[in-house]
C-alpha cells in the first residue's frame, strides 16, 4: 500500500466520494454465515453505517474509535473460515473501541476493499496529526451535525418546532415550552419559516447553550463589561488560573484563536461566546497539558517505577474458553502497556504456542506473537517492553523459542546489559529505550558451563492455578463438549451474579464491603469500607464468598475453612481467591507449597535479562537482589501487605515484584491495583480486556507521564522506612487539602441501560468525588441532588479533601441519576492528583463527546487536624463539605451503616444535612462560617482546632504552580507560594 500522505489530493477525494456513495460488503461473524450489508461513510465523514441492521440508527462505527485498519485475512474472525472462502485481496478487518472489537468485512472485488481501506487509513492519519484544540473542535462539530441529522425525522434537512422539542429532551433539557419557541423564533431567520436549517440550528443551539456560570465568571473580571479586555484576562488567568507571567501578546493569541465575533476580533476582547470557547477549549481542562508528554525523571534504576503490566495478555474474555489473539499485544502495547505475559506451551510439528493451559482457550504460535510485539513494541512510546515468559515447553521447543526471539528482535532483545554480579542496580528506562527485555526462568550459576540444560524451580503464576480451575487436566474421561458445559455453567452463574451486584450500584463496592456476620470488624480502618472500597469490575469477584457460596462451592471439590474476616479497609481488595485459607495465618506464606522443578535450556536461560522468582522471603534476603522479579498472586500480595508492610516496601525497594490476579477471577476481572501501588509494588498486572472501573485507575495511573507505561515512585517508597498502613504515614510533612467546587454541569446524557433510552425521563443528576490513595485519605463524598436538568445543573457546592501523600492519589469524578432503582451510573473521569491543575476547569466525562461538569481547584498545605474550612471567598459556594478521614474515621466507629442506609444516603434528593441553602450574591458571596460536617461525620463533631493553611492570604493560590511564559504550566509541590 503507497504513503496515505503521498497519494493525490485528487484520488483521496474519490476514496471518499465512493465510500459515501456505498458499497455492498459481507460482515463475517463467528460461527455463521455472513450478512450481506451495505456500507456507506456518513456525509461529516465521521462514522461508517450500515444497513439493514436491527441497530438501526445505532449501527455505526465512529472513525475516532478506529484503532486500525488490516488488509487481508488476519483477524481471527477470517482464521475460522477454511483456505479458499474468501479472495484474500477482498478481505478487511476494522479494530474498535475499547476491547478492540472487530468489525471483519469481505467485498466483491479487490478494488472497492483497496478504496475503503485507503480512505480510511487517510480519515485516521488526519485524526492523529490534529492538535488537542482542532480535536475538540472538531468533534464539537461532528456533534452538532449527527445531532441535527439524528433529530430530523422525516429526513427533509430542517427541523420542526416539534422535532426540536423531543430533540430537547433526548438532551435533558427542561425549558418552558414558551421559552423553546421564543428562541425558535429568533433562530430562524432564513426565508423557510416555521422551520430551523443546520446553520439556523447551530444559533439555537448557541442561545440555548449560553453558561450562566461563564457569564458571571466574565463579568466579575471585566469589571461587568460585556467582554474582557487584555488586561482583564491576564488578570483572571494570573489570579484563578495560576499561570504567571502571562503577557499582553498571549492574551491576544487567545482573542485571535477563539473569539468568533469580527468586531471583537479587531477590539482584542473576549465576549462570552469567545470565553465559553476558551474555557471549553484544552485550555480549560482539568488535566495538566504537560502531563501528555513524559515529565518525570527517566534515570534512575527500574525498581523506582510502576510498570504498566498485563496479566494474560493475548485472550480476549474470560480465562476458560475465550479467544486468543495476537491482536490483542498489538492493542495493549499501543495502549502503554510495558509488560506483557505469553504462556508458552508445547505445540504440534515443534513449533512453541501460546494459550492458557488447561483450559479451552484457543491457541495462537508463539512466532506469530513475537512478531506481532516486535511490529508495535515501540510504536507509542520508545521505553523499554518487558516479556513475561511463563515457560511450559519441552527443551526441544524452548530452543525454537530462543530461536525466534533472537531471529525476530534481533538488536531489540537486550542481552548485553545482563550483569555477571546480579548484585548490582538495575539500568534505568532510559538506558534501556527501544529495548526488549526477557522475564523468565534462568539457569542457576553454579551449573557447568557446557551443560546445555538444567533443573530450575517451577515458579510461576500457571502453576498457582489451582485444580479446580483447570477445565483439560489431563482427564481423558471428559471430552470437550463435556468441559465447554461446565465451562459455560462456571461463568454463566458468575456473570449472573456480577450483573445483579451491578444493578445494585454498578460503580461501588459497597455489598462486598460489609462484613457477612452484620459484626463490624473494631480496626479504624474498618470504619472506612462502606464508603471506600474499590468497585467495579472487581466487584464481579470480589463478594462472591459472602454472597455466592454455593457458587464458588462448585469450584472446590476439597472442603475449606471459611476464612476469618480480613481487616477491609478503604483500598482493599476483598478478593474470594481461596488461596487464603485460615490455615495462612498459621504458617508463614512463603512456605505454603512445595516447589516443582522442570527442564531448563540453556538458549533460552542465556537470553533471560530478569529472573522470575516465587514468593519473598523477607528474612533470607537479606543482600541484595535487584535482577530477580517475584511474582505473586494478589491474595498472597495482600497477605504479606497486611502482616509485614515495611518490609513489603523494602523489598520493593531493591527489586521488582509482579502481582497478578486470583486464578479464580476465571472471568477475567480484575483486582483493584491500589494497595499494590501503595506497597510499591512495581508490575501490577491487570485483565486489559475486561473494561472497566479498574482499568480506569490504570488508566489515570500511567496518563500522568506521558502515558509511556512507567511511573516514578514516590521518593519515600525508593528509600527509608515507610509504612503505607499507618494513620499518619508521613509525620512531620504537611498534609494537602483539596478544596473543590462542584459548579455545573453541561450536557449530561440520559444513563447508558435507561430501559427508555431517550424517551425516558430527565435525569436528576449529582456528582461523587472519591480519593483513592493509601488508606487514610481513601474517602468520597457527593454533591445534592438537581431535579430535571441534564443539560446544564447546577450544584455550586464545595467539597473539601485531605491528603497525606497526594503523589499516589487518584481523583474520581463520577455523575449519578438520581434513581434508586436500576442503572443510575452516567459517566466518570479519573485522574492522578497530580495531574490536575488549579482554577476554574471543565472535567470531560470519559468516552462521551460534550458532557462535562465545571468545576473549580484550590490545593493548600496544612497541618494539623483539619476541620471544616469556611468564609472561603469566591463566586460559586454553598457552604463547604469537609471530607477529612480524620472526622470520617471517628463517626464510623460509632455507628453502623447497613446497604439500605447507603441507597438512601447516595440517591437522597434534599440537600446533604448541615447544608442549609444559601443565597447566591453577585460578584462575591459571603459563607456562614458555622462548622457544617458533612453526613459522614454527621453525628461527630470535628476537632476545634483548625487547620493551618500556608498561602498569601487567597485560599485558592496555595499551591505553588509555576507558570512560564505566556502561561506555559509548571506545578510544584514541593514549595508554598510567597
């Protein structure tokens, strides 16, 4: 295939103009024969459609969600059909979405599948050369028009005062009826009365649209002027935003890049539509800029970072009989994953594959997978890949695999750093940029030198899989039809389940939290599990022990001891991997199995660059061990975290650790990786393919540096003693507190699973803000309740957060309908605390195109107990909602939260208690400095000391953010602002 950028604008034209017109296709499925289709490119150019489709107007493809475009028969869709079906010059896969699904398409001649798949890579080039701005604009204006276009009924290319008005409310928005039509009225200006046409309805849009909150804001700095000046920017930039040394000519390059009005343009000011343009611009966002590129120290040695890792990597679902793929290194590479597992097994005619064994997984070549990684391994970021190796084969088929890695990597594998003495300190990353590096068993020292083979330890996380998970264990009476049933009978109950939990709150922990006895467990940290445990898809798994015994009774066929309640606390993982018998607790973890040995090549010993090793003993390692990587599951992780947390951190100090997940999570959920992160723990590898709550952390977790797949530990957790379980594990440092206002929110959308879908009822929406960090600032809380407006609530409420190590937190927006019953959950946004700049900032809920909420950050030092802070000065406030753990902790010791509590207090539409309403003033709005504690803490009181904050005199300009020129960013935390 020729350069996309080389080819004629001339013939790219053409690509398009066909692909618009249509062509007739065969979508090949799994299984079955193909559906005949007919494909088109919209007329915006922004989505393929196809039809006819039981999807109807939802049976579409957005180019933006377009991952890659294959030609050929490569994807394991076409591996199905038998050599011959299909022409391969006919054949084209498309990838999209998250779980890079697969949309496999066969055309009538060669030449309509070269049209599509050259257009395409030509819409997807011009996609990844855009800057964030031109992106938003963009898909601001993609909205619009699949709006319009979605709103037009009976197709004529104008709407209706009747079309506009269920338009109105598939968009939530609750205007009087008189007001709609004023505004139509004045939109439609053209000579088709009675009707709005797409440029018309852009206007409409545009008076309908118009922030209240942006207003007030504009008008406060300009001196209640209709627009801002230069002077009156630099000052609302300097002043809210913390940027410095802003200057006039910068302020001008905004007037030029967003005011759309040509007077203004000339004037050098900035009216409304120009300062809505800004704010909603990347300029506006939460998320720091900076924080796209790698920011971080890449120098020091390996064991000071967290490593991107994925557990499994090359299936497609669940552990037992889902899909294997190369596909899926591909994705989870260009995604910044940075370490990668393949489980290798003996395969037919010698050559090595790659499956999860023991079960009805299919099964791919090993060489296919080699290459496959060495194609993308460095396509989105040059620091280096880790391989980790679980070895099952034969010596024989080991050596072929040291074959291929040699052959296909070539200069990539890294060989020459691996140290004589493994007592010395790991390279840095970025030593090791554009390498690979082999994670496997190797052959002790002390073997002979010309052995070409020996007995190494049989470690790793396959052989931890237990007998009642393996569905092929060398049982001959059970053919594959008979363990595809009990196959589908395991995961049918265990989805059944998830789906129940996640009906119950699809995005919290809660049920799995409480203790199964309605005993509370007296630890501190127990006070903080209602409100805090993970959630999610760990929630899939987690609970089951309590909630489904009979469930994982059917996996078990021994008889085990139900283990006692395990302390929970706000980051813990309530895992029912049932590796953690009460027996545990009675024998040290390290020495709970017996150790296997297996044959070991010297071909492939000599390429391994990290040797994998099992459990740590803390006590016996005493030297040093950098080059070893202990694997361990997360039961055991959890274990050793619990019983011997320093000591947890001082090994992770000195050499990699690698956490993967239960095998009884056969579902591929996930874990929640936190307390890990907390530990230091450096390869926390998790499902890619199971979407979700925790791959949103991780996501959070590693977009903080460029997304290049490592991050830089906190200074405390490289060195010195640390203990991550304390109530104050970092005395003597001042602590953060994070003062959030929750203003508004623009265009939120009715919830995914609504059983009306847009014809259902306007959402009454509110917003929960969770910390997640070590298990003392774990906590969230939650705004009131706005009836009937989705399109712009809002809440003009302050939340207030303490932070003892912000460098590990994570930040979690999520937005709620208010329904207590069924699916409520709207969307969410996380970040890593760091990543988040201060002032006046539009948080963009993940995967939707507009819905926002608009919110303002302060972040100050302090010490000492904190309590409800109050007078803070500012536009848009109720009276403030403390959140500290130092209150939160105190009032849950001494009461009792049952699940129906939690419902009530999460979907109750008053405003929270001790939150009286209060009027709302212009420019400024004076609080009532009465301490108010938030309904956590309802029942307790707060320490009377207050807390001290650092700053000069304005609470929001705490922190200290440096700014560059013309407002380039530059946070940091380690000084206080003068």
């Amino acid at each position: 295939m020729a350069n996309i950028g080389a080819l004629p604008q001339k013939h790219m034209e053409k690509c398009m103009s066909s692909m618009q017109t249509g062509t007739q296709m065969v979508k090949l499925r799994g299984g079955s024969k193909g559906l005949v289709r007919f494909f088109y490119l919209d007329e915006h150019k922004s989505c393929i459609r196809w039809r006819p489709s039981r999807k109807n107007e939802k049976a579409k493809i957005s180019i933006d969600s377009i991952r890659e475009v294959c030609e050929g028969k490569q994807s394991e869709i076409f591996q199905r059909y038998s050599d011959g079906s299909f022409d391969p010059n006919c054949c084209f896969s498309i990838y999209y979405g998250e779980h890079m699904e697969s949309l496999d398409l066969v055309s009538g001649t060669g030449e309509e599948a070269r049209t599509w798949i050259t257009g395409l890579k030509y819409l997807l080039a011009g996609i990844s050369d855009e800057d964030s701005l031109a992106k938003r604009q963009r898909t601001r204006d993609q909205w619009l028009k699949q709006t319009f276009t979605e709103a037009d009924k009976n197709g004529d290319g104008c709407l209706s005062i009747s079309e506009v008005l269920q338009l109105l409310h598939k968009l939530n928005v609750n205007l009087p009826r008189q007001k709609v039509k004023q505004m139509f009225k004045e939109a439609d200006t053209d000579d088709n009365q009675g009707t709005l046409g797409f440029e018309e309805f852009c206007s409409f849009y545009k008076m309908m649209s118009t922030r209240r909150d942006l207003y007030l804001l504009m008008l406060t700095y300009s001196n209640h002027k209709d627009h801002m000046d230069t002077d009156d920017l630099k000052r609302f930039l300097e002043t809210e935003q913390k940027m410095t040394s802003v200057s006039k000519e910068h302020c001008l390059e905004i007037v030029s890049k967003f005011e759309p009005c040509p007077e203004n343009q000339t004037l050098g000011v900035l009216g409304i539509d120009g300062f809505t343009n800004y704010m909603r611009s990347p300029a506006g966002d939460i998320f720091n800029p900076e924080h796209y590129e790698v920011n971080q120290d890449m120098t020091q040695p390996l064991s000071n970072y967290f490593i991107a890792s994925s557990h499994n990597t090359y299936l497609m679902g669940d552990q037992l009989m889902s899909q294997s793929r190369v596909d899926m290194y591909a994705w989870v590479l260009q995604a910044g994953c940075r370490c990668v597992e393949v489980d290798c097994w003996d395969g037919q005619d010698g050559e090595p594959i790659v499956h999860h064994g023991y079960t009805l997984t299919s099964k791919i070549l090993f060489k296919d997978v080699i290459e496959t990684i060495n194609k993308y391994a460095f396509i989105k970021t040059q620091y280096p890949v880790i391989l980790s190796i679980e070895n099952h084969c034969s010596v024989p088929q080991q050596k072929k695999m040291a074959q291929y890695l040699t052959e296909v990597f070539g200069d990539k594998l890294d060989v020459s750093s691996i140290p004589t003495d493994p007592s010395g300190l790991l390279p840095s990353p970025e030593d090791l940029k554009g390498k690979i590096l082999v994670k496997g068993k190797k052959l002790p020292a002390n073997i002979d030198e010309n052995a070409e083979e020996g007995d190494v330890s049989d470690e790793d996380s396959a052989d931890e899989m237990e007998d009642d998970c393996k569905l092929m264990n060398g049982d001959t009476s059970m053919n594959r039809k008979q363990a595809e049933n009990v196959a589908k009978k395991k995961l049918d109950n265990l989805m059944k389940e998830s789906k129940i939990r996640d009906r119950e709150d699809p995005d919290s922990f809660t049920i799995a939290g409480l203790p199964p006895t309605g005993k509370h467990d007296k630890s501190p940290l127990k006070g903080k599990a209602e409100d805090s445990t993970d959630t999610g898809d760990e929630a899939n798994v987690g609970g089951n022990k309590r909630v489904s015994k009979s469930f994982m009774g059917s996996f078990s066929k021994r008889k085990k001891k139900t283990s006692k309640l395990r302390k929970s606390s706000s980051f813990e993982d309530t895992d029912t991997d049932q590796e953690s018998s009460s027996g545990a607790s009675k024998a040290p973890v390290h020495h709970s199995r017996k150790k296997k040995t297996m044959k070991l090549s010297r071909a492939l010993s000599d390429l391994v660059y990290t040797k994998s090793v099992g459990m740590p003993d803390f006590e016996a390692q005493v030297g040093s061990c950098s080059w070893q990587v202990s694997s361990m599951s997360e039961t055991k992780a959890h274990q050793l975290m619990q019983q011997k947390p320093v000591q947890f951190i001082r090994f992770n100090q000195r050499q990699l650790s690698r956490i993967y997940p239960s095998p009884y999570r056969v579902d591929s959920s996930n874990f929640n990786p936190q307390p890990f992160w907390n530990a230091g723990c450096h390869l926390v590898a998790l499902n890619y393919q199971s979407e979700g709550r925790v791959l949103q952390l991780n996501r959070a977790k590693f977009y903080c540096n460029g997304n290049c797949g490592y991050i830089q530990k906190p200074a405390c957790m490289c060195e010195g003693s640390f203990n991550p379980m304390a109530e104050d594990p970092l005395p003597g440092r001042l602590k953060k507190q994070l003062i959030l206002k929750v203003i508004s929110g623009q265009q939120l959308p009715k919830p995914k699973d609504s059983m009306l879908g847009d014809r259902g009822e306007i959402i009454d929406p509110f917003v929960e803000v969770e910390i997640i960090g070590l298990p003392v600032d774990c906590c969230k809380e939650q705004t009131r309740v706005v009836d009937d407006n989705g399109f712009n609530p809002m809440w003009e409420e302050t939340l207030v957060f303490t932070l003892h190590m912000p460098e590990i937190a994570l930040i979690r927006f999520l937005v709620w309908d208010h329904d207590p019953i069924g699916q409520d959950f709207i969307g969410q946004r996380t970040l890593a605390f760091n990543s988040m700049i201060p002032g006046y900032r539009h948080v963009y809920l993940e995967g939707m195109e507009e819905a926002s909420i608009f919110v303002h950050v302060a972040v100050n030092d302090i010490t000492s107990k904190v309590r409800t802070v109050s007078g803070i000065k500012g536009l848009f406030h109720r009276n403030p909602k403390q959140s500290s753990l130092d209150s939160h902790a105190a009032a849950l010791l001494k009461r009792k939260t049952t699940f129906g509590a939690h419902l009530l207090r999460r979907t109750a539409s008053a405003p929270t208690k001790g939150q009286p309403k209060v009027k709302r003033g212009f420019p400024e709005i004076s609080i009532d400095t009465k301490d108010c504690s938030s309904e956590g803490a309802s029942e307790e009181r707060e320490s009377e000391e207050g807390p001290l904050v650092h700053h000069n005199g304005d609470s929001t300009s705490a922190k200290s953010w440096g700014h560059g020129t013309n407002g380039q960013l530059h946070p940091d935390d380690s000084k206080v602002q003068n």
